[in-house]
C-alpha cells in the first residue's frame, strides 16, 4: 500500500505537473531540485500541456503483480511538445496501430489498483488525439 | 401550487463536455453467448459502448469534466462544487468527486460530493448545483453525470448497461450557453430497480419498471414543469429524456407529445445503450452540440426507485464560439471499436482471476 | 594506492538452484575462491546483492554471508547497484586493499531470483528503473530495454535479424561452459522464430533469470608470491552513471554511463581499444551488447550490428564476446553476474578455460557490468601479470 507515494505525486500524475528553472527557463518533467542546466535552486511549477509524440513504444504481456489485470499493455517514451520526454503508457490504441512520431495527446487513467483492497492509482497516459471540429 | 424550481438570479450552463469510450460490444454478441441468437430480431439497442479495461467514472469523468472547462473558459479555481452522479462510484467510501476535483485544477476550495439516484444522479447533481449558483452561494458550480453500468450476465439489462455520460459548468446566465427557465424534481418510493449494498449487479422489476416508474416519472415532471413555464411541447427545438433502451424515449416522447424529429439528436442509446446516469445528460450534450441559438430544450431524466428531474433551457449566441472548443458528443461516439463477448467479460471483471 | 591482483576465483553453475538458500550459494562461491588462493580467511568481505530483500526477505547480507563462510567477526558489507552490484562490491574490494586499509578482500556477487513467482521477480526487477516514473508506469524491466531495441532499428534501419549474432555466439560459447544454464546451440532460425515478449525483444534476446554465486580473493600485487593462486593483475575498475530512466537522457540510444565508465577504465589502465582481447559485454538483452559496443568506443555509433554480423565476436575473432556464454548463455542472476564475467575473465587471462572457448593469447579482458538501462556501469579490465 504505497498510499503517501500515490498522494505525493498527485499533481504530477493527473496534471503532467512538472517544473520550470526561475533563472534560466529549462522545463522539467518530472520535477527536479536543481535545475540541470544553471544548478539555479529556484524553481517554479509548470503544467505541460499533454500533446507530444511517440519517440518509442513496446507491449507488456508480464508485468507487476498490481498492473496483471491490464496485460498486455502498450508502453512508450512520448517527446512532449515543450521538449522533456516522459515514460509512459498508450491508451485506445491496439498495438498494431502504434508508430514512432504518431502524435499523442494525454488522458488521466486508471494506471494500477493495489489489489482488491487498496487505492486505485490514477494518472497519465497518452492516446491518439480525438481531433477539434471546426 | 406553483412545483417549478427557479434561481433567484439568472443562470445557465456555460460549459459542458461529453465523454464516451471507444469501445462497444454488439448486442447481438450477447445474444448469441446467452441466448443462441434466439432474440437478434428483438434487440433494445443495436451495441452498448464499453469502458477500457483502465476507464472507470473516475477517469471518464475526468475527461467529461476537461471538456467543460475548455467551453466554458473560466479558472477551474472559481468552481466551489464537483458533485459526481453515478451508480459505478469506484470507491464505496471515497468521493470520485475529490479525485475530480483535483485532476481538474479545482481543488482545494470547493465542496466536493457523490451522488447516487440510479440513472439520474447525474440531474440531480446539476439541480443541486443550479441550486448553489442561483442561490449566489458560489458562482460556478460542476455536475458530472457519468457511469458504467453493469448487467448481471445473461439478464436483459446486459444488453445495454454502457458506460458513458456528461459533465456541466454552472454559471451566471451572462456567460451561459443555455439559460435555465426553470426545472421541476417528481420523486416516489417505487422500487422498480435496485442494487442492494455488497451486490455486484442490480435486480429489476422488469415490466413494473415500465408504466408506475420511467413512464409515470417523466410524464409527471415534463407535464408540471410545462404547465408552470406555460409552454407546449412545440415550443421545444429538442427534447431528451432517460434512454433505458431505444423504445422508451420514443414513446414517453409520442405521448407528451413530442414529434421524433425533436428527440432525434440527443437518441443516442441505439448505439451505446444505456449509459445510466450519464444517459439523458449526455444525449443534451449532443442536443447542445447540435442548438442553434434561441433553441429551447428539454432535459427529463429518470432514476429508479424512483424520480424524473426536468429541465427547461434556452440556448444563448455563445453556443457558437464554444460548440468546437472540445470534442463533440458525436466524435466520441463515432470512434467505435467492436469488441467480442470474451474481452468485455474480462474487462468487466465478470472473469475472476486472482 | 596499491596495485591489486585476483588470485582466487570461485563459482556455482547458474541454475534454478531449488535446493540452495542465498547463503549457501554465497558461501560455496567464497570457500571455492579461497581454496583457489590459498587463503582461510580474509580481513574483508563485499557482497553484491540486488534482490535479496524483496525475494529472500533476507537484507544485512554481509554478516550473514560472513558468518555462513567461516568468517564471522571480519568486515562485511552489502553493496547494491542493481544488476551491476557484483561489479561494485568488486570495485570496493579493489578499493579497500589498493588503499592499504586491507590486505586481502573478497567479492561475491550472489543472487536467487526463483524463490518467489515470476510476478515477484518481475516486479523486483522492476525496483532497476525510476520507481515513481518508470516501474509504477507499469514498465518492466524488458519493456525498458524494448523501448531502446525498436528505437535503435528505427533510426538505423536494422532487422530483426541483424541482432541473431549475439544470441548465436553466445549459445556457441556457454555449450562449453559447465557453469552456464544454457548449453546448446541456437540458430539463425530459432532466433528469428523465437517468441515475443516483449516487442521487439524475443525470448532468444532475453538473458534467463537464474540463480547463482561467483567470487574473487584479492589481494596487494606485491603480496601475489606469499599465496599458492595464480595471480591476475587488475589494470583498472571503475563505475560511470547516467539518469535512472531513459527519459531524462538526450539521446537515450546512446549509453552514457558506459561510455564515462570505459573511458575512464582505459584511461586508469593506460590501455587502449586495440589492447583488449575479449570484451564481456552486459548482454542482458541484444540490443545491450550492440549499444555497450558503440559506447565503450569499439564501433561507431549505429555500427554496433553490421560490425557483429561480420562475425568476428567468436572465441577466435577479433574481439571475442561472452566467451564463457555471456549473460545471454550462462544466465543472469542479477546482483551475481559482474563477478561472473570477471571470474571467466580471469579465467582467461590463466589461459584456463576449456580449449574450444580458450581465447588464444588473451592478455587483457574487458568486463561491463549495468546496473538498470544503463544507469550504473562499472566497467573493469584485467591483464596477465
């Protein structure tokens, strides 16, 4: 039961919450202590707007116990449209269906459950973008 | 005895949102698991939409919720409430609504609370929240409506519990995409339909669901909602009610009299089924995708046990700058991908295991 | 700071060892190490261990390992690093003797992988990667790997079949290694034909999880003459690190961990490229060895599989890879395999190995040991005194 680690990042799970260097602008996803680039301390929450593309993907047929009711999963390395890259799943989307440089946009779903018993963990994953009408 | 509810201040929706899952599962797949195909003549709705093995009412509404707030462009920190109706509440203690509430940048001050009143929770958040903005209790208020219903394998409500439902901003008429005229609540104790606590599926009636509960509900509230407003059926550019199945809407709809052509665009159970709590919310939605301004329409929902919400409003100028500002009901609807019997039961957890 | 040479070498066959606790595949590779030196005891013990805690609930593996050889009462320690943590207990070993607060150590890598379900273990495998932002995605070690394999053909355009060398020679090699878990050969086809698990990655690119202990005795150079073990001289053993997940790196094809830890390892040696005649790469997965080639600076970036398609990795070739089987053929028991490769590098350098996988006039020996996608690399060379 990782309940304060599920509470902890929260913002980070369900907002693509990351963070922005206040001296010399680098964006973070996930959020660092120090700014890589100027060791600058000072940093500043940045919500990432969710739109990217897949730079890799493969499907999960065994996973963690807590993740066995969504096999088999797609994962993948999404470029996010303001640059850093981020690890996560794919979602409506089979797996013959994915390819590198498709672009992807972010929805909030469920990720694991601990059990029958425990939290359900919710938080980002990708999928094809549902397109505007005009 | 005037029964119509009515703010004391100028109100309406100024955003909503739809949401659907992609996947739906034909009716006559279930038909031919349980019952050999015996009845694919008689089918109440053609498939039922299906939530992803990792969508629940949670993350549906989420994404219903997100979509409210792209319409009505407002600083999701202004909502003071995110009340959630639904019967699927994954939690039995802990409100969906707080979840809600803090993937949509809403929390913390706000009031956050889950409704349960069959099919139409999801109304009766939105009278609840009508209620706290008109009252001037908060400027801005969220109802979502949203569920995936669950039919005990082989009973005749498998064929169209879905999943699915809608989400609305409540605000202050000046920025509103439809006005509200007023709203009447018709509630009894008839026990047409019921899921006893630690049931995994309902119990039901079956025809006593019809006549002393949909019918009787609906007919009571549209009929004193337009008594009080003093208005025909003709003054309605659409109507929507409950949509249990695809004959019900059209009869409760013939006999108030209301032509198909007004119920036409918010129908959408012959082709998700019954999205429950989400059901006659989400065909609104539809309904307001398709308003022109000046258009009235009508809400009636139906929850068994039982009561109707109905609802009268009358679509502003703005539906036309936010219309497109998020996914419409229909492309939500429109990216179907049939499932078989065997993945909908391992979805649905109707395959134990662990 | 001291020279430092190997003069015990000691190891359990890789196996599902159902029969054998962690302490007693531990203790069987020590007492073996030190038979082979010379030696009764040691002033030190490093152990290199990943999963013992969550697998064996088993953690203060130093005094146990201690105790259970024989020398309870000596300085003992658990070093983990992941997959690379037998290479780093190695490399504090080295260090507690090079520095003088010690005159002889030993090193054992030990890991049992099959006392809980694949679940488990995969799971714990998992704990390798970032674990708020890659495991609890829902990541397992495989797919992490398999994120890099289908980029890596993507960008340079390769087949599937391009990866066939590794698998292949190392089968070769582990059939002539009593040790190995694997001792048979695979072809082109089978590797080809071979079951997805993770796409890309079939299951003839995948190490097998496996069980096992391997340990070295060593000791100042210049204290080599007092011990009846044939002495290995170490030119250089040191670690370079990269970001925990692949997504924090600018170009996650390119291992930046094992490049700073081989640079730094010839540099220490004063050894370069040319020099080294086997290289025993960390072939958890193919796509491993062809990224740990272009890093470590033997092939330009890209070449890795048009370099090994040549076929010149074999025990005869221009530089020979996992001669003993590599991870690939000898198996993978995680916190172990550093010391694995270091025992058959030694093994080597004596010129002891069995004659079909002897590499003729092998002077000095490169071993890589990854801990997690390349996150911690100790990269460590041997030669012939």
């Amino acid at each position: 039961m990782d309940i304060p680690r599920t509470w902890r990042l929260r913002d980070q799970r369900y907002l693509l919450q990351g963070n922005q260097c206040e001296e010399c602008g680098e964006l973070y996803f996930p959020k660092v202590f120090i700014c890589h680039k100027c060791r600058c301390r000072s940093l500043k929450d940045y919500q990432f707007s969710g739109r990217g593309t897949v730079y890799s993907y493969s499907t999960v047929y065994q996973a963690a116990p807590n993740f066995d009711a969504f096999v088999p999963y797609i994962v993948a390395l999404i470029d996010l449209k303001e640059g850093p890259r981020v690890t996560a799943q794919l979602s409506d989307i089979s797996p013959g269906e994915v390819e590198i440089g498709m672009p992807v946009e972010m929805v909030v779903r469920k990720i694991s459950e601990d059990g029958e018993r425990g939290v359900i963990n919710y938080g980002y994953k990708f999928r094809p973008p549902i397109p505007l009408e005009e | 005895m005037k029964m119509n509810m009515k703010p004391s201040r100028p109100i309406g929706i100024v955003g909503y949102g739809a949401y659907v899952p992609r996947y739906r599962v034909a009716a006559a797949e279930i038909s031919r698991v349980w019952r050999q195909g015996q009845d694919t003549g008689a089918l109440p709705v053609k498939q039922k939409s299906l939530p992803g093995a990792d969508e629940d009412t949670i993350t549906m509404s989420i994404e219903a919720g997100k979509n409210a707030l792209m319409r009505a462009d407002i600083d999701p920190a202004l909502i003071r409430s995110v009340w959630a109706g639904s019967e699927s509440h994954p939690y039995a203690v802990k409100p969906t609504s707080t979840v809600v509430a803090q993937a949509l940048s809403i929390a913390p001050y706000t009031t956050a609370a889950d409704f349960e009143f069959a099919c139409k929770a999801g109304t009766e958040a939105m009278q609840a929240a009508l209620g706290f903005v008109g009252s001037s209790m908060a400027d801005y208020s969220l109802a979502i409506a949203m569920d995936t219903a669950q039919g005990r394998p082989g009973d005749a409500l498998e064929y169209t519990a879905a999943a699915g439902g809608a989400a609305f901003i409540i605000g202050p008429a000046a920025n509103s995409v439809a006005i509200l005229e007023g709203s009447i609540s018709y509630a009894t104790d008839t026990p047409d339909f019921f899921r006893r606590s630690y049931q995994k599926y309902p119990e039901h009636g079956n025809r006593f669901t019809g006549e002393p509960a949909y019918f009787l509900h609906i007919s009571n509230a549209v009929r004193t909602l337009l008594e009080d407003l003093e208005l025909k059926p003709s003054d309605f550019a659409m109507a929507v009610f409950h949509q249990p199945n695809t004959k019900f809407p059209q009869k409760v709809a013939k006999q108030l009299g209301f032509t198909p052509e007004q119920i036409k665009e918010g129908l959408l159970s012959p082709f998700i089924g019954n999205t429950y709590a989400g059901a006659s919310p989400l065909g609104f939605s539809a309904a307001l995708d398709a308003a022109k301004p000046g258009d009235r329409l009508l809400l009636a929902s139906f929850g068994s046990g039982a009561g109707s919400d109905a609802l009268s409003f009358v679509v502003t100028d703005r539906i036309e700058e936010v219309r497109f500002a998020a996914p419409t009901t229909r492309s939500y609807i429109d990216r179907e991908v049939l499932v078989d019997y065997a993945t909908y039961a391992r979805w649905r957890n109707k395959i134990k295991h662990h | 700071m001291r020279q430092v040479a190997i003069i015990g070498l000691g190891q359990t066959p890789v196996r599902e060892h159902w029969e054998k606790g962690i302490r007693e595949l531990a203790a069987n590779a020590v007492l073996d190490a030190l038979e082979d030196a010379g030696l009764h005891r040691v002033e030190a013990l490093y152990v290199g261990n990943m999963l013992s805690g969550l697998l064996a609930g088993q953690e203060n593996l130093g005094a146990l390992i201690a105790e259970t050889a024989g020398m309870a009462g000596i300085e003992a320690i658990k070093v983990e690093a992941a997959c690379g943590s037998a290479a780093a207990s190695f490399r504090q070993a080295l260090l507690a003797v090079a520095s003088g607060a010690v005159d002889s150590a030993v090193a054992v890598g030990v890991e049992k992988l099959t006392e809980m379900s694949g679940t488990a273990t995969t799971a714990g495998l998992a704990t390798a990667a970032d674990s708020d932002y890659e495991a609890s995605m829902g990541l397992s070690f495989v797919a992490i790997n398999a994120l890099l394999m289908q980029r890596y053909m993507y960008e340079f355009g390769y087949s599937k079949a391009d990866f066939a060398p590794f698998a292949v020679n190392a089968h070769d090699n582990a059939k002539y290694n009593i040790n190995a878990m694997f001792r048979y050969s695979v072809s082109m086809e089978q590797y080809t034909n071979a079951k997805v698990i993770c796409d890309p990655i079939n299951l003839l690119d995948s190490s097998p999880i496996a069980d096992g202990a391997a340990a070295v005795v060593v000791v100042p150079l210049e204290h080599v003459g007092r011990y009846p073990g044939q002495a290995v001289l170490i030119e250089a053993c040191e670690i370079g690190t990269d970001t925990i997940s692949l997504d924090n790196r600018e170009n996650p094809l390119q291992l930046k961990g094992v490049q700073r830890s081989a640079q730094k390892a010839l540099k220490t040696s004063g050894k370069s490229h040319k020099d080294i005649n086997i290289f025993e790469a960390h072939d958890a997965f193919s796509i491993m060895s062809a990224l740990s080639l272009e890093a470590s600076g033997f092939v330009e970036f890209g070449h890795g599989l048009k370099w090994a398609a040549k076929m010149n990795i074999g025990p005869g070739g221009d530089l020979p890879m996992s001669t003993f089987g590599g991870l690939k053929g000898r198996g993978h028991p995680v916190g172990a395999t550093g010391l694995y490769q270091i025992v058959e590098g030694a093994t080597q350098i004596r010129g002891t190995a069995p004659s079909e996988i002897q590499v003729p006039d092998a002077r000095c020996a490169m071993m890589q040991n990854i801990g997690g996608s390349g996150a911690n690399v100790t990269t460590t060379i041997l030669g012939k005194l």
